[in-house]
C-alpha cells in the first residue's frame, strides 16, 4: 500500500502550479495529483463556493460526486459552514452524512480560502477504509493547499 509523501508532493505541486492563476486549473492539479498519490484516497476533490451557502462540485478525481452541497448539509457542508478542517475517522457516525458514494467510509475534508481570504471551496478526501486519516493528514495539507490558493 502506497501513502503519501508530504514533502514530494509539495514540491511536485509547487512545481506544476507555479505562476499558474486559473482557479480550476488549480483545482484539475492538485485533485489528479493528490488522488494518485495515496492509496487511502478513494475520491479526491473540489466542492466550490458558487453561491451563498452553497457548494457545486468542481475538478475530481474518482467516481461520481453529488452535484450540490448545502452549507448545512454533511462532512462537506460543515467544512464550509464552520470553515473548519472536519476530520471523520468514521461516517456512519457523522450527524447527516450524505452519501454521494456508498462506498465511503472516512473522510476528511479542508476549507480552501482565496487571495482575499475568502471561503473558495472545500477540498474533500474520502476513503473506502474506515479511519484512514489523521491529523498528520490534516497538518500537512492545509499549509499546501494555502499556499497554493491564496498566495
């Protein structure tokens, strides 16, 4: 089984992205990148802020995702909603998980901000193993994808 590398794959992103301003090309990257890179990750992708208190989905890797999300709904919406890293060792006991795959059973998910510091997406991570993630997964995310984003 293959696990991430943190330190190969910021320097591959940093690499494929840098000067590059497009928001979906971003999105498109990172999303192919990280999705083979790990063998945890089922489904790797974007939920994007397109409206008030709504996510559409945006660049993904892996099989379908649900089109819309609202803020109030689910890993993804809640993400959103607190702009907070939510981190889900097992959905089955998240309180109104939705089930865009059944085969998910863990997740993580982390808000990604724009230039100015607004809420732009959620960058969603799902696993079919059940507590596939960690805060070390969290750690060393979140910095990437900040500096990917909004610098």
């Amino acid at each position: 089984m293959a696990f991430i590398d943190y330190e190969s794959f910021k320097k591959s992103i940093a690499s494929l992205t840098d000067g590059e301003d497009d928001v979906i090309a971003l999105m498109a990257t990172v999303a192919s990148e990280l999705h083979h890179s790990d063998d945890r990750f089922d489904w790797t992708g974007f939920y994007r802020v397109t409206s008030p208190q709504m996510l559409k989905i945006g660049p993904y890797q892996g099989g379908h995702g649900c089109l819309q999300i609202s803020f109030n709904r689910g890993v993804c919406g809640a993400a959103a909603r607190l702009e907070k890293t939510q981190l889900v060792v097992d959905v089955a006991t998240f309180p109104g998980h939705i089930a865009c795959s059944s085969l998910t059973r863990s997740e993580i998910v982390l808000p990604v901000w724009d230039r100015s510091g607004s809420l732009l997406a959620v960058l969603d991570i799902d696993s079919n193993q059940l507590n596939a993630f960690t805060q070390t997964d969290v750690d060393a995310l979140a910095p990437i994808f900040a500096s990917v984003f909004s610098s």
